[in-house]
C-alpha cells in the first residue's frame, strides 16, 4: 500500500463496484427470522449529494458569510435485479403499501415505517472500509419492470427512490 506524507493517505483506488446494501427488519415484518429477508441485488447507487446553503449577514459592519438552513439531503436512488419469485420486488411493494394502499388508510404514521440501512463499501480484498448508515429511510418510488420476450436471457431491473431523515458515514 502506498502512503503519502504523513497523512497516511493511501494510493490504492477505490472500486465503484465493491458495495451491498444491508436492510434490517422492516415494518412489514414481524421477526428476522419470520420474514422474507429484503435481498437487494444492487448494480447502480449513487451515495446521495447533500447542501449547506449559506447567506451573505452584516455582522459589525462587515459582510460575513452563514450558514441559511440545515444541511439537505437529496434523495437515494438505487437499481437492483429483481429475483427469480419477485420477492424483492414484492417487499417493496408491501412496505409502500403498508405505508400507504390508498384502499382503507391515509398514511401510516411516519415512525411505524422507517427504518435504517446501511451501504456498506468493501475494498479490493472485499474489507468493510466505510458503512454509510441512512437513517429513517423509507421507499417513495418502486420503479417498472419491463418484460420483453424478444430481449433474450437479459435479467430484469427495477429501481426504488428512497427518503431519508440524514445519512452518517462511519470508517471502520
């Protein structure tokens, strides 16, 4: 491993396909051994943008520079492969509309329907080197999936858009 100066900066570059996405029990299910465990065969996600948007203020007659708002953070889009039996698909399916069915309740109350997720980046020898936990996370967009019987033996893909209160980053 190359280092650089003191700072212990390593060389090595980070590879964009060594990640998993890691769900706990979700509010649809009533034990982790008792439920269909949400198995996310991701292929593409994007580590959210986040935003301090900052103001010029008059402080003792001089323009400083502050921070306006909290910082925002943008929402999470990830696509997965969808499994043989849907059952990834389905469970996303099943906590949106636990969430809300649009049948015989509104909307579900927000803490009843949040849980936390973690993306975890591996390195080249596949070592957990950062986990990036978004906290009170919850879907707002299944995506389609596009059946063709001319494509062939091409897998089937879909995308869920996912809220989130804040996302934190921990080394390990």
């Amino acid at each position: 491993m190359g280092l650089c100066g003191d700072n212990n900066i390593s060389l090595n570059k980070a590879s964009p396909t060594n990640f998993v996405l890691s769900f706990p029990l979700l509010p649809t299910q009533t034990t982790l051994s008792g439920g269909i465990p949400l198995v996310l065969n991701i292929f593409s996600a994007v580590v959210p943008s986040l935003t301090l948007t900052s103001e010029e203020k008059m402080w003792q007659n001089a323009k400083v520079k502050g921070v306006q708002s909290p910082m925002e953070f943008d929402q999470w889009l990830v696509n997965f492969v969808v499994d043989d039996y849907f059952q990834n698909w389905k469970i996303l399916f099943d906590w949106m509309s636990y969430i809300n069915n649009n049948r015989d309740k509104m909307m579900e109350q927000e803490r009843n329907f949040k849980v936390d997720a973690s993306l975890i980046l591996l390195n080249n020898f596949k070592v957990k080197i950062l986990n990036i936990t978004f906290v009170g996370i919850w879907p707002t967009t299944l995506g389609e999936v596009s059946m063709n019987q001319r494509e062939g033996d091409i897998a089937l893909e879909s995308m869920v858009n996912f809220n989130y209160d804040y996302f934190k980053v921990d080394t390990t």
